[in-house]
C-alpha cells in the first residue's frame, strides 16, 4: 500500500468514527460493524440518498456541537425542498482549498468579482476563501438581488480593473448581452479580466467555448454542492480533476445497485473524508457523472470527472437516453448560439424555444435538422422574438436575476 493509500484510509476510518456523531448515522449504521472495514469495503455499507437527508430535517447530519459550527447553508431546487449542510470554520477552509485546485490559480495581484449569489449557497464563500487564502481581493457582486444588477457589475469590472469573475455560467452569458446593449463587447472592453470561474449549473465544452468566445479569456469549470463543497475542479488543459484528499466517488448504476464500467455514465456516490460539520457517506446526489483515470499535463493525479447533468433531467425515447449534458452540447453547437433557449420534452422528440439576437442567420430548417442529428430524435423548434425566455428591456435596469429553467419534462 502506498503512503497516498495509506492517507486515504486513515481519512475513511476517522470519517466512519466521527459521522455516528449526527443522529442520521448513529441510526442508520447501528447495525454495521464498523471495525475493520475499510475503502475496499465501502459498498458493504449503505447509500445516502437526498430523501435521507429531507426526513432527517436540517440538524439531522450535524456531526459536532453547535458551538463548532461557523455557516449553515442549504440549496433549495426546483421541487422546493431543502438540501442542507454545515460547515465549521475548518471546512470553510478546507473548501476555499479545494476551489484553489482550479486552473485559474490565483495571486495577490488578483481582484475577484463574485457574482454567486451571497444568500443560502455556498458557491460565493468557498471563492471568498479561496481568493483570501490565495491573497487576492474580492468585489462581493452577488446574483439574485437588486443592489448588483447586470449594468452594475459591469460598470463594476471595468472601473475596479477585475482580473477574475466568478459566477454561474448563465450570469456571464447574461452579463455579455447586457454588455452588447448597451453597446460594449466583453472581449474588448475588460482588458484587466484574465479567467472566469463557473460553478453552481451543468456546463460542457460546447458551453465554455461559447462563454470564452463571448469575453475573450479562458473558462474554468467546477463541480460541487452545497451537502459537498467543491468535489472537482478544471485545471488549466480542461480537466475536472476530482479532489481526491478529500472525496472518494463513486459511479454506480441508475438505481445504485452496483458499479458501472469505468469511465461510462452512472450515478455519482460520494463520500466526504474531511467535511466535519455534516459529513456524507455514499451520498447518492442524483447527479450523472463519469470518472476515469488522468495522467494529466498540469501535474494533477485526481480522477477526471465529467457531468451530465441531473438524473431528473435524463430523458428517455425507447433506447435513446438523452442526459441534460446531450442537449446543451447539441445547442451550444448552433451557429450562433442562442442567447436563451429552452427544451420541451414531448411524447415523441423536443420542442425547442430558442431566442437569439442574430436569430436572422438561422435557418429553422437548417436548427431543426442539426438539432434532431445531434439527439438522433424528432426536432420541432420555435424561434422566439418575444420576453418568454429573456427580457431585455429588464437586462438593463435595476432587476435582479433569477434562476433559469433550461429542460422542461412531461409531468
């Protein structure tokens, strides 16, 4: 056994001794001897799901006293129920860490605008702590909130000579159709901006080479929750390399019976080793991911990491398995790419509302064909000239974003 395995385990039976702390655990592994099992035997023990976490309420996995807790957060989807998490002051730290991973490496020169929302999520303060633990300064731009909207932040990034933004990828794509109505090009009118860092919203390479086209530097991408902190993060060659001190992830089948083939597509299973506040075990997240192993150039040895999106979101038309990752890609590769867009799942293909700026270039028969060869199903599009999917006339006051739907299902 290597001195990194040896770590790993060492890690995993420290978590094992300290999760029965929280009520969730000390019930749910009273049967188990924990003695004695180690990382190889982790699947003998039993998956975490999101209805776990929903009935044991929000002090259901605290782990330690009250007295050690520094931040309580919780993410709220779109069924409106609550995902909660705790975090001392070390796990506050110890997710700035994990966030310093990306590739934009960050200096003391640095000033970084954060446009994740401040208010329940967790996404703004691991970058708060990530620029502090780096040196950089920090311009506390919050999404979803009057007091910063899209005019603002620009006026913000160009007065203040910002280096790095860090955001959901939707706000940089709003942020630069902001910039073109009122007349500016993002790639051209921030000189100082180095790096952008998305998190919080599914995005692959189709995406971030659309929101690096948009502003002219590169995209960084990260992968995380708010029960989690930051699991994964893009080095500079474009790899999602998974923190691996930190978590061991699992891939497991649709239902979590067992594991798929490595570097295929199944349901992530992850399992904290340092999260004190609310540690997770197999935590069943309802993502689809793939991970495989990654001799990479930039020195990083953790596994690569690809995310697919939202199980929730996986669509299905007989043996053809459509995940959210599938058709952004497929979108993401129109020319030009649609400044908003929606997919409507129906009984036999999608519907797609799509709304662009430059809409005039488009062919509907050219979209409807490209997107229906890409997905491999039947395509209807409707373009769209009207507010339904992006207000303009709102881009440019004082109204405060709000969160996107981009799949919507039959019910």
């Amino acid at each position: 056994m290597t001195e990194y395995d040896r770590e790993r385990e060492r890690k995993f039976k420290d978590l094992l001794a300290r999760i029965v702390k929280s009520p969730l655990y000390k019930e749910k592994l009273s049967n188990y001897n924990l003695n004695g099992i180690g990382l190889n035997q982790i699947r003998t023990l039993p998956l975490t799901t999101k209805k776990d976490l929903r009935k044991a309420g929000a002090f259901g996995h605290l782990a330690v006293e009250m007295k050690e807790v520094a931040q309580y957060h919780e993410s709220t989807g779109t069924t409106g129920e609550h995902s909660s998490s705790w975090f001392t002051l070390q796990d506050l730290g110890t997710g700035g860490r994990q966030l310093k991973e990306c590739g934009v490496r960050l200096t003391p020169e640095d000033l970084v605008l954060i446009r994740f929302p401040y208010a329940m999520a967790l996404p703004a303060f691991l970058m708060q702590q990530a620029a502090w633990q780096s040196g950089a300064g920090i311009v506390p731009a919050s999404g979803r909130t009057v007091v910063t909207p899209y005019p603002r932040v620009l006026q913000l990034m160009e007065r203040l000579h910002v280096t790095v933004a860090a955001g959901l990828p939707r706000e940089f794509e709003l942020l630069a159709e902001t910039a073109r109505l009122i007349g500016s090009t993002p790639s051209k009118y921030f000189p100082a901006l180095r790096a952008i860092c998305v998190a919080g919203e599914l995005m692959g390479d189709k995406r971030r080479e659309h929101i690096q086209k948009l502003w002219g530097v590169p995209v960084y991408n990260m992968y995380g929750s708010t029960e989690t902190a930051n699991i994964a993060a893009m080095c500079e060659y474009g790899i999602m390399h998974i923190v691996e001190q930190d978590f061991f992830v699992e891939v497991l089948q649709e239902d979590g019976s067992g594991p798929v083939e490595q570097g295929k597509r199944g349901g992530a299973a992850i399992t904290t080793f340092s999260h004190r506040g609310s540690p997770l075990l197999r935590y069943f997240n309802e993502d689809i991911i793939s991970v495989e192993p990654a001799l990479c150039a930039c020195g990083r040895t953790g596994g690569k990491l690809v995310h697919y999106g939202r199980s929730k979101d996986r669509i299905r038309f007989g043996d053809n398995v459509l995940d959210g990752f599938d058709i952004q890609e497929a979108v993401y590769s129109l020319s030009p790419v649609p400044d908003a867009w929606k997919a409507l799942e129906q009984e036999n293909g999608l519907h797609f509302l799509l709304d662009s700026h430059d809409s005039g270039k488009w062919s509907e028969d050219a979209v409807r064909s490209h997107l229906s060869g890409k997905l491999h199903v039947p395509v209807t599009i409707e373009i769209v000239n009207d507010s339904r999917l992006l207000d303009r006339v709102e881009l440019v006051k004082y109204v405060p974003s709000t969160k996107p739907v981009y799949i919507q299902k039959l019910t």
